[in-house]
C-alpha cells in the first residue's frame, strides 16, 4: 500500500493567550504572576508563534486586587520566556484604561511597554476608526515593534451581511490598517459572534485583497469557536489563538488540545507536541481549583444563547442584570434587550465592545425605565458629539440635535480626531502626585488609574513611624 500520509504543508501557528485573555475571560483576571512562572520554560519550550501575556485588563487588576506591581509582569516572565514573542492587547488611545488618553501619555506608555518586554501590539479601537490609534501605532513603528492592526467584529444580525458589517466593510478596514503599517491584521471577534461559514468568507476574502498574515481571535461563547477556528483554517488563515484547557472554553477561547489532535496528519498541521500540552495542561489543573470561585456558575450551560438571539456580548447581559437587580427590575431584562438593539441602531450601530457596550446598555436601561431619551447619560452625549471617534453609520441629525440641546461640552458633532481635543497630561500630572510617584512607571499608572493606583503606591512604598519614607 502507498504511503499516503500528508506532510503539513501550510501549518497553522497558534497563539497562547492563557497568561491573559484566558484567565480574563473566566477568573476575572485573577491570576498571579507566581502562578505562571512554574510552567513559563515549558511553555516556551512549546513552539507558539505567541505568547499574549499583558494589557487588557491586567494592568487594572494587578494592582487593584493582586498588589503586584503591573510593570513587572512581562519583565519577570521575560527571564523564564526568552524564545517566544510576547504579544499585548491595547485600546489605542485608551491604552489599558477606561478613558481616552493624551497623545504624551499614548507616546510614554507604549515606549515603556517596548522596554519591558513587549514585542507584538494587537491595537484595536472600539468604533474601528483608525485615527484613534494613530498615535499608537506610530509609536510602535518607531520603537521597531509589530503592529497587529484589530477589526473589531460586530454583526446586525446572526450572520455576516446586511447595510453595515459586510465583507465589503472588514476588506475596506483591513486595507486601512495595511496602508497604517500593520504587520499583520487581527480579526477580532470579542463576543463569539463568527460563525464558521462566514468565517470561511471572511477569511478567504482577507487573504484575497491583503497580504499580511490574517490571525483569527475569537470567545467560546456562543458554542462556535472551534467549528469557526477549523473553518477559517480550511480558508487559510495564518494564525489561531488559543488556552489550554484549564483555561478554555466558557467565554475564553478554544482549547489548543483538540485543535492540535483535529490537525494532525493534514496539510494545516501545527508544530505543537500534543503531549507536551497534556503536560502542562495537566500541571493547570493542579493550579486552576484556587482560582475556581472566579468562575460563573449561575447556569448549567456554559454557553450563552442570548449572543446568538441578539447580538449581544454576555459580559454585557450579566452587567445589565446586575443593574436591574439593583433597581428592582430585573423581571424587565428582556425589553431591555430589545431596547440595546434599537439603541445601537440609533447611535450608527457601534460595535459591542468596552466602553461602548457599557453606554449602550447604561442608556437603554433609562429608555425602558423613564421612556427613550427622556434621561440621557453625558456619555451617550459625549458618544453623539464625536468624543469616542465615528460610528460606523452617521447619527441621524435630528436625533443629534435633540440629544446635544444645551449640552455643556458642544452641541456640534466635531469631525475631527479625538484626541485633538486633549492637552498634553504627563507634566501636570508629576506636579500633583509629586514623590509618591518615584519612577516614570508609577507615574503612567497613576496617570491611568489615579485612585487604585495611589492606594497601591502607598503599599509599594510603606512609611515609616517616623513619617520617612522607606527606601
Ligand atoms: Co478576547
């Protein structure tokens, strides 16, 4: 009989997103450094294209709740990975934080997170307009770094199509992002929302009109991941993300087990050792259980059908619970869902992504409660006068014009970049915090997190009874 076995021809690489998006997205960001450093050698051992090991919310957390110094991080695992790229997510202008930042603060953090270790920026903006991450990605370039240019994948309805989110939509972004500089081009699909045949159109577009490397992110929470993963595979897309199993699956993303074993003996074989992973795999599980209170287990399904009804990402409806449950009006959840969908559409179908998802929701809970815009947030406001950047559909104008009647910021939509709006921050900022801040890297958290991280300060820094502080 003929030897009819398939040399991998085209392997896949994979991405490990265990030391961030994974433990984000099920432990509540929770995991600490000490924990990761048992299996880093292994792990870079393994023969990932990458390893996302910071930014989203890491930086928060860290020194919120885990007191550990959030610099610190890729630095410490850098002695243990030294092979492996590391990669980090970043909000363009809002960097790891929750407000738009001035272009000095984008400039210096960005040349810090070189200098610590990172290697790959996967730099996204939530509204998908590029000019809020300019000033980013310039900084990246200059530092000699990778640009990972992000579409941020929303839809209107169940599938790909439709007025806005089309493939005509994802090519023109991608081609945006490609005369930007990008190294290669990121498809981010935060909610779970790709399904695997519109995978495989997309996909096979993108490699089509583009020529950088296509990389597929995606959440297990719909239940499509891994069919999306094998479709977009089948397409040709140069790289997946994954965890490990401990930290898969849920509202994480696949498992890189399964998808190792499904590939092997194929032309898209990965060059991952399947036992290895098993390994390590099974060294989580030892660490996991303490981190298992993190995990949601207010249903039985571990995944969330809402996403498939309306479009809405599941972080954004236990938010939207939580809210009600406070007013007492959880029993009206289900308007409310129907009202983010009309909500959306007024405000040119954003997609649901932070921090706009939260402003959605926020000012669809007034429309049902207190009737449609009767009460208005200031940052819907700030989202109708062009402060976030452009939505993808215009706002109807004379929506625009009852919504900015008197508002104290502008009643004109600017057209402009953001963040032209924004005065130089840095030196103001080093007169007020004054020596609490004793290195630029303390000074950019505070700057980012002006409360939790000057609780923090006081604790990295302990004085003394005698009112010294300590060195
Ligand atoms: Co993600």
């Amino acid at each position: 009989m003929k030897d009819t076995k398939i040399v991998p021809t085209n392997p896949i690489k994979i991405q490990d997103n265990t030391f961030r998006d994974g433990h984000q997205s099920i432990y509540a960001t929770r995991m600490r450094t000490e924990d990761m450093l048992p299996i880093a050698e292994e792990m870079d051992n393994c023969g990932f294209y990458a390893m996302e090991v910071w930014g989203g919310a890491t930086f928060d957390t860290m020194h919120r709740f885990l007191q550990e110094d959030p610099w610190m991080r890729p630095k410490v695992l850098k002695k243990y990975i030294t092979k492996t790229p590391f990669s980090m997510l970043i909000r363009g202008q809002n960097l790891v934080g929750y407000r738009h930042y001035a272009d000095d603060v984008v400039r210096a953090f960005v040349d810090k997170s070189c200098e610590i270790g990172i290697d790959i920026f996967r730099c996204f903006d939530a509204l998908n307009d590029y000019r809020n991450i300019e000033t980013c990605v310039q900084r990246i370039k200059d530092n000699g770094k990778h640009f990972q240019g992000v579409l941020c994948y929303s839809l209107t309805d169940i599938r790909l199509g439709g007025d806005v989110y089309n493939l005509n939509y994802y090519v023109t972004k991608a081609k945006e992002l490609e005369k930007m500089g990008a190294d290669s081009i990121c498809i981010k699909d935060m909610a779970g929302l790709l399904s695997p045949y519109d995978a495989y159109d997309l996909v096979s577009a993108l490699k089509k009109e583009i020529k950088l490397p296509i990389h597929l992110h995606t959440h297990y929470t719909s239940g499509m991941a891994s069919m999306s993963y094998l479709k977009a595979i089948e397409a040709g897309v140069d790289v997946v993300d994954t965890c490990l199993a401990p930290f898969a699956l849920r509202t994480s993303m696949p498992a890189v087990e399964p998808l190792v074993a499904t590939l092997t003996g194929t032309a898209r074989a990965s060059n991952l050792d399947l036992h290895k992973l098993l390994q390590l795999s099974e060294h989580l599980e030892e660490i996991a259980p303490k981190y298992n209170h993190h995990l949601a287990n207010h249903k039985l399904s571990i995944i969330d059908n809402a996403v498939l009804a309306h479009q809405i990402p599941g972080g954004m409806i236990s938010n939207l619970a939580g809210q009600l449950k406070e007013m007492k009006a959880l029993h009206r959840l289900g308007e409310i869902c129907d009202e983010v969908v009309r909500t959306r559409k007024d405000m040119g179908y954003p997609p649901l992504v932070t921090p706009v998802s939260q402003i959605i929701g926020a000012q669809a809970v007034l429309n049902v409660l207190f009737g449609r815009y009767v009460r208005v947030s200031n940052q819907l406001k700030d989202l109708v006068l062009g402060l976030y950047g452009k939505t993808p559909v215009p706002i109807d104008a004379e929506l625009t014009r009852k919504l900015l009647k008197n508002y104290k910021r502008g009643q004109e939509p600017i057209s402009g970049r953001p963040a032209d709006q924004l005065a130089p921050e840095i030196e103001e900022a080093r007169k007020t915090i004054g020596n609490l801040a004793r290195t630029d890297e303390d000074l950019l958290g505070w700057i980012l997190f002006p409360q939790t991280m000057e609780k923090y300060l006081h604790t990295k820094y302990p004085v003394d009874t005698t009112g010294k502080v300590s060195a």
